[in-house]
C-alpha cells in the first residue's frame, strides 16, 4: 500500500516537475532566451492545438469551396439546379419547335396567294370519296338516338388521331370539328372581304375551347385582333381563336378538343361587342368553318 501511494505522489510530481529549455547562439553561447514548462503544461499546450487544428481544418472544408474535391461531399444543391437546366432546356426546345411551325404555316400563308376551299377543288382532284354508313335512327327514344350519333364522333376522332399517327392525310369530311363555342353567327365567312372566318355570339365569360387535338403555336396580343390564339393540328389544319378577353394557354401548349382555351371578349380594334372570330386554315388556305362545324 505504501509503495503505491509512493508512486502516486512520484507521478503527481513529476506531472507538476518544471523544465527549462534555454537557447543559446553560436559559437559563444550566449543565452537568448529562456522557456520554462511543466509536462502538465506541455500535455495540455499538445491537446489544445491539435483541437485548434482540427477547427481549424473543418471550417475550411464546410465554409469554403474546398469542400466539393473531398469525395462524397460535393455540392447538395448541384442536382436540382441540374433538373432546374433540364427542364429550362425542354421547354426552350417546345417553344422553338412551335415557333418554327407558326413561322411555316404563315409564311405558306404569304407566299400562296389566299384562296377558299372552292377555289382550290378548281385546281385539284379529290383522291377519294368516302361514304359513311348511316347509323340506323331509333324513334321511340331522341336521346338514344343523340348518344349514338355521339358514339359516332367519338370513334371518328379516334380513327383521326390513329390516322394521323401514321401521317396519313385525312379529307376534312371525315374530321370530326367540336364547335368552339355555341350561339349565332353574326358575321359569315367572306374572302372576298379579307374576313378569312365566322363571328359567334355568346354571353360575358363564355369560356371557348379547342376544336380538335393540337398544340398551342400563338397567344399574345395583335392591334387587329386583341388576345388571339392559334393552334396546330395534325393533317396541316390551323385554328385561330380572335378577340378574347382572357388566354387560358400559353405557347407550346398541348390541348385535347372540347378543352378551354380561352374566354370570349372585345379586345382588339376590329370588334365592336363581344364576340368569337373563329377561322380554320387547311394547308395555307381558309376555309369556311360553316362547312364542317354545327354552331
């Protein structure tokens, strides 16, 4: 027992022993300075500046951009702005592809000179004459009768779009148009006037919507014309919906038919109450809408 206590007190004393390091100059010796320590002191002089150094080493790899060359860190923020670039990228790329389709239709447009169907089908033959079955009319019962003819539609649509899939061109007597909006014509179609469409009435927020499937190629503001929207549709068909109040799409947007697109207005300098200036163009020619659209 008393040789350990011995050693206690041997370890406590040497812990608590001074030492002196004195620096001495060359070739005379002369005593420059001296530094007197515990090994108490020297142990926790050691300790200190390692944690130092360890603080040291961390604020630089988490505060500076050091930290991105240690592997595993990186940047956490890097994969969203990632996305953030993609993204920008495709939708740059649907603007681009519908801004070229806008510019082809109208410089078609330009460069054909403006005729009706009726002019055209002077110049050329039509490829084939296609009879449709008449759907068998049940009289005891009108809305049975409407559903059916509404089946109809509906399976003419789908074999458009299956059609049009495989870049088949599709006579506009078997497209099937939805009315953009419903109520009397105000104004009929009249190239002869450079009035390239029909006017429809309806009431104050009357929303309009697409005629058929396609994708947004205009929405902005003419002086002529106010809020106007056109859409692409497949077999070379444009729409141009004119004078609305408000647009429900913005360019490069894809719409399926019966879709809202915009609401009915007076803007523009060519109107005078609100109202829908509705045209349908086929491979750079007007086209009475009249003539494939129930109003």
């Amino acid at each position: 027992m008393q040789t350990d206590k011995s050693k206690k007190l041997n370890l406590k004393d040497k812990m608590a022993q001074s030492y002196r390091i004195i620096l001495q100059k060359n070739p005379n010796f002369e005593e420059k300075g001296v530094v007197q320590f515990s090994l108490f002191q020297l142990i926790l002089s050691v300790f200190a500046g390692v944690m130092l150094l360890i603080f040291l080493i961390s604020a630089l790899i988490i505060f500076t951009p050091l930290r991105g060359l240690i592997p595993g860190y990186g940047d956490l923020s890097q994969p969203k702005k990632i996305r953030e670039l993609s993204m920008t990228l495709q939708d740059m790329e649907t603007r681009i592809k519908a801004n070229e389709t806008y510019t082809n239709n109208f410089m078609k447009m330009l460069v054909d000179s403006v005729q009706t169907v009726e002019q055209a089908q002077k110049e050329h033959v039509t490829a084939a004459n296609v009879t449709a079955t008449p759907i068998e009319k049940i009289k005891e019962d009108e809305e049975i009768r409407q559903e059916i003819a509404f089946s109809q539609q509906v399976q003419d649509k789908a074999i458009l779009a299956k059609s049009s899939s495989q870049n088949q061109s599709i006579s506009l007597e078997r497209i099937y148009f939805l009315p953009p909006l419903t109520g009397p014509i105000s104004a009929a179609y009249e190239p002869a006037t450079k009035h390239y469409g029909i006017d429809i009435l309806a009431p104050k927020n009357t929303p309009i919507k697409a005629s058929i499937d396609g994708f947004v190629i205009q929405a902005d503001w003419t002086m002529d014309s106010g809020n106007t929207i056109g859409i692409q549709h497949d077999n070379n068909i444009v729409t141009f919906y004119k004078h609305n109040s408000t647009l429900l799409k913005k360019l490069g947007d894809r719409v399926k038919a019966g879709e809202a697109i915009a609401i009915i207005g007076n803007s523009g300098e060519l109107t005078d109450g609100p109202h829908l200036h509705f045209e349908i163009w086929h491979e750079g020619k007007s086209i009475n809408p009249s003539d494939y659209v129930e109003f």
